[in-house]
C-alpha cells in the first residue's frame, strides 16, 4: 500500500508544483450579488 502511495507521489507531484496549471474557478454572479446586498442591510 505504501509503495502504491509513494509510486502515485512521485508520478503526480510535479503537477502540484507546475505554475498556471490551475484555471480560475467559475463564479456564478447572481449568488454573490444576493449576498453583497443581505449585507448591506
């Protein structure tokens, strides 16, 4: 079990670690603009 951990380590780690990899995540306007206004109030 160990090895199978270490064997997906070290054939994924360079991914966590490579720039402009991640996409900026979908943010759906409507909900923020609802909660911006409650706090308002």
């Amino acid at each position: 079990m160990i090895h199978q951990w270490k064997r997906a380590l070290l054939e994924g780690a360079s991914g966590v670690f490579e720039r402009g990899s991640r996409k900026k995540p979908v943010i759906d306007e409507e909900p923020v603009r609802e909660l911006h206004a409650k706090i308002g109030d």
